[in-house]
C-alpha cells in the first residue's frame, strides 16, 4: 500500500512593478482570505527573464510593451496554497483589464491596485500546469511533490 500523502494546490502570485509599493497591503489581503505564503522572493526580472515567464504571448503586438514594463522595477513572487488555489486566486485579482474590473469587479485587487489593459497590478498562474512551471521559475529549487506524511515527520 502506498504511502498516505497530504497535498493542498498551489499557484504562484506576482506583484508587479507597479504595485511593489503596496506589497505589505496586498499581502494582509492574501492572507485574510485564506492562503497560506508558502514562499516569496522579491526580484528585478532582467527583459530576457520577462520573455521567458510570458513566453506565451512572443510576438503579440503588447509582448514587447509587456517586457519593458515588467522588468521596469522589482516584482514580489510569492508561492500561495489553499484548497482550489489557483481558481481563487485568480477570481480575487479579477479581470486582466484593470479599467473593466473597475467597472465589473470594483472589489477585485486588479480594480483597486490596477490601472489599465497592461499595468493590472498582479499576476496568476492559469492551470496546475503553469501553476507548477511558474513557481520553478521563481524557485528553482522548490518541492513539487507531495511529501509522504512519514518523511514530512523526518525532515
Ligand atoms: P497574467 O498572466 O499577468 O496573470 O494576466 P492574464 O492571465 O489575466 O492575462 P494574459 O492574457 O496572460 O496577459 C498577460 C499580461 O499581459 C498584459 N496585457 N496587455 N495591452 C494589452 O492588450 C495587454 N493584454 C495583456 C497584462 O499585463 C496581462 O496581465
Ligand atoms: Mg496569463
């Protein structure tokens, strides 16, 4: 028989450029709401590292726009674990156009801390996938596997 183990979702949260300046707020907003900060590195991304984390959008017409402003300042990445984590963190930053969630969502952080199309404040991974591709790039060296509860008690 295998070995009971415990695992509880995880997603990764970024602050960015524009919302550095009210990371300790965003936080205590985080944690009422339930998530527990399993991990968090405030880090300048180089352009070449923004590419990367937004691979996804490479040759869009905001891509090169979308790196300027992502590597203009310190971002905060923090590692979040709750139950269904990634849907709920990403239904408390709402929608990716700050001036819409204004309108739609005004309690949402993105209205609150957002400006626009592009400068929306925060980030959230979208699938368990790119949950866990996310959090290595952030922290290489992080856990991914859930830990048998015996070597949990060992470590
Ligand atoms: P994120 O990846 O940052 O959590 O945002 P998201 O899933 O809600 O939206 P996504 O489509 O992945 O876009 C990534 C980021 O690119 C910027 N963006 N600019 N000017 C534009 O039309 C535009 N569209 C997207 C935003 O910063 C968005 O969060
Ligand atoms: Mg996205």
């Amino acid at each position: 028989m295998s070995k009971p183990q415990i695992y509880v979702e995880r997603t990764l949260a970024v602050i960015k450029p524009d919302a550095v300046h009210h990371a300790d707020e965003i936080e205590d907003v985080i944690t009422r709401y339930g998530f527990s900060v399993l991990q968090k590195r405030k880090v300048q991304l180089t352009p070449e590292q923004a590419s990367e984390f937004y691979a996804e959008h490479f040759g869009k017409m905001f891509f090169p726009s979308l790196i300027t402003y992502m590597s203009s300042g310190p971002v905060v990445a923090l590692v979040l674990a709750k139950d269904q984590a990634i849907s709920s963190w990403r239904e408390l930053i709402g929608p990716t156009n700050s001036l819409i969630a204004k309108q739609t969502h005004p309690d949402c952080l993105r209205a609150k801390y957002g400006t626009d199309d592009q400068q929306n404040a925060l980030h959230g991974s979208d699938s368990f996938t790119t949950a866990e591709k996310e959090i290595r790039f952030f922290f290489p060296d992080s856990i991914v596997e859930p830990i048998p509860i015996g070597e949990a008690a060992k470590s």
